[in-house]
C-alpha cells in the first residue's frame, strides 16, 4: 500500500498531472482517481492543462475542500513496475562470439518519444497518435513541393467569389510568405489525425470523427493614408491596408442542435510568438473543442428531454382541464334539463286533463328535455332543444 497525505496527495494532481502522479508513485491510475474521489480530493481535468498550456491566463484551480483535513491516504500499488524511462533489455547470448551482452528493445515495453503532455487526455484512443503528430509539428521556410490540394486550388484563379475553396481575409488583398506554409503544414497534419478538411466559400470546415470544426484564417491590417506624393494616390484613393504579417485563426465548431456554427476563439499571433508556435496552439486548440462539444451535447440532451417532459406534462394538463371543462358542462346542461322538466311536470299535473291528448304530447315534451337521448323527438332536434333553453333561461342563471 502506498500512503501519502491528503494535502501531500492534492498538491501534486494539480501541479504534475494525474497520469505522472500515478507514475511517480507506482500506483494504478483508476485506483488513484478512485482514491481521490473517496477522500473528496478535487481531480484537474482536460480543459484545465488545455487552458493552462495556451498560454493565455491560468485557468481557476478549485480549492481543497475541508484544508485542515490532512489524514493519510492509502492507495493500492501496482502489481507490475511500470515502465517509465529507459526501455526493457534483454540479455542473450552468442554460442559463436562469446558471451556478449546484447541489449535489444522489446517492442511492447517501447516508451513513446513524446513530452509529458495532458492536451489530449480526452481523448484516450487518439491520444498517442495526436502527441506524436502534435511533437512532430514544423513549418517549412517555403511551400512544399507537394502542397496541400486545398493550396493548389487557392493558387488558381476563380471565376466566382462564391466557389467553395480556401479563404484567406485580408483587407489589403495581400498575403505575406509564411501564411500558405502555415495552412499547409495545419491541414496535412490534421488529416494525419484522422480528419477531413472541406474548404467551403465562407469557412474551412474540419471533419473528426463525430465533430465538425469551423476554421477562418484573418491577416490582420493596418491604415496608411496616402499623401498627393505616393504614386497610387488620388481623390477616391486616400489611403490602403497593409497587413502587419501576422496571422489570427478563427476556431469554432458546428453542432446539430445549433442553427449556425459556433466560433469560440480566434487565437493570435503576437509579436513574440512564431509561426511555429501559432500551429501547436491551434492544433492544441482544435482537439480540446472535443470535451466542449460533448459536454455541451449533454446538457442540450439534460435541457431537450426536460423540454419534452414539461410539454407532454402541459399536455396533459390541458386534456384534464379540457375533460373536466366537459364533464361540468355536462353536468350543468342535465341539470338545468332536469330543472325545467320538472317544472314542465309540475305544470301539466296541475293544470292540464290526463284524459286529454294534450297532457299526453306535454310528458312526451316533459321527457324529450329531460333525456332526449332516451325519448327521441321526431320533429325536434338537440340543437334546436338547446335553443329554446337558451332562450327561457332567465339571465340570472347564466354563468
């Protein structure tokens, strides 16, 4: 069992990373995450080393709840030492040359040359091949010799502003020689990861798997106002755009349940950042969208269902308020049928000979408007029952 202080335990998750605590105290990684969550330990996730490696603002680190509980926490070791440096030898021996000691790498033990990196941790299948990818980034001085399609369709020239191919915004119209080595070298290395690039006449589209990045590249510009002297001057041609040489990537995405896409940062270059540089971060970027895109795919998922909950509830209601309006409706019609069948009753006993035919017509009356269902009338109809209680009905009685 390996034991360490809780505070011990906090401090070195949010400085090193999970993954290198669990290395550096040989224990395995889901008994160290289960430790952490049992003693109430705050674990960092993929956002934050996204947000703390982009060089921007240090990202808010949680506290540790309940400080002043510093008790010891045990965890589990490992069964089997892990292989953290140097890679496995083997010792073998040659019958003809003597006894030589050979040291030959077993493939399976091979570390990965990559840098201790938390980019991509959300990721976990794709996670080695994007370090090595991400570790391998470079921009060459010139374009390729074999650049990307989308560049050869750039170069050409277009009948229409509208065609689907590459778009570079710039207000001067000009760009300078490090931007098509830049796209070049984003474009083959994203679809080295696995994804699709489809150049659209307002946006770049970067297809990964399941989600779908947006790309918008800008060269930032200057004003130069123009003297009588400057040979492109004149009286509708006061002043031009001249690009600063550096270049911004807008980076969104696209989601189903969102009308348009969505641009959630341009990055930009600044004065001590190289080109170089500009790519890791955008890369970097481009693949941390990916735990966005889902956590918002959830909650859209939590909101919708709770959405339909509420409306088939509202449906509901208003069927029950509906039947419940119904059933008093009816329940006042027989009522009032009832009352005036009564009275009719009462007024033919008392005034009207039972020997003569009229009595007889009256009760058959008497009836109709009392349950017209069960003594139908062969002249009269409901409607025109309803009529003529609505016409009696004193308006006192109406509601």
């Amino acid at each position: 069992m390996i034991s360490i202080s809780r505070k011990d335990l906090y401090d070195r998750l949010w400085s090193i990373g999970i993954t290198k605590t669990a290395n550096d105290l040989n224990a395995p990684y889901n008994k160290l995450k289960k430790a952490c969550v049992n003693n109430d330990i705050p674990l960092p996730t993929a956002s934050y080393w996204s947000k703390l490696h982009m060089g921007n603002e240090k990202p808010v680190q949680p506290p540790l709840p309940r400080s002043e509980d510093n008790r010891i926490v045990s965890i589990e070791k490992a069964k089997k030492q892990r292989v953290t440096t140097a890679p496995k030898k083997i010792i073998t021996t040659d019958s003809n040359k003597g006894d030589n000691e050979i040291t030959k790498v077993n493939a399976q033990n091979l570390p990965i040359e990559m840098k201790e990196l938390h980019y991509f941790s959300y990721l976990e299948s794709e996670q080695k091949n994007l370090t090595v990818i991400y570790n391998s980034l470079k921009i060459n001085e010139n374009l390729s010799t074999k650049p990307h399609k989308e560049i050869l369709k750039y170069r050409k020239k277009t009948k229409s502003y509208r065609e689907d191919r590459l778009r570079i915004k710039s207000a001067s119209g000009e760009i300078f020689p490090e931007v098509l080595p830049f796209i070049d070298s984003l474009f083959k290395a994203l679809e080295k990861a696995g994804a699709k690039i489809i150049c659209k006449f307002d946006e770049t589209e970067v297809i990964f798997k399941k989600y779908t990045f947006t790309l918008n590249f800008k060269l930032p510009c200057k004003k130069v106002n123009l003297t009588p002297e400057d040979k492109n001057y004149s009286t509708y041609h006061t002043f031009e755009y001249e690009t600063k040489g550096t270049i911004n990537v807008e980076v969104g995405y696209k989601a189903y349940w969102y009308r348009w896409s969505r641009n959630e940062k341009v990055i930009n270059q600044t004065k001590t950042m190289s080109v170089e540089d500009l790519l890791r971060k955008v890369f970097i970027y481009i693949f941390s969208l990916t735990q966005i895109i889902d956590e918002e795919e959830k909650a859209h998922i939590i909101a919708e269902e709770k959405r339909l909950k509420e409306e088939k509830e509202r449906i509901l209601l208003r069927e029950r308020q509906e039947n419940e309006y119904k059933r008093t409706q009816d329940l006042l019609n027989n009522s009032m049928n009832y009352f005036y069948s009564k009275i009719i009753k009462e007024y033919i006993s008392s005034e009207l000979d039972e020997s003569t035919d009229e009595y007889q017509w009256a009760m058959n009356k008497a009836n109709w408007i009392q349950d017209s269902s069960k003594h139908p009338d062969d002249l009269l109809t409901e409607n025109e029952k309803r009529e003529l209680l609505d016409r009696k009905m004193p308006n006192k009685y109406i509601l």
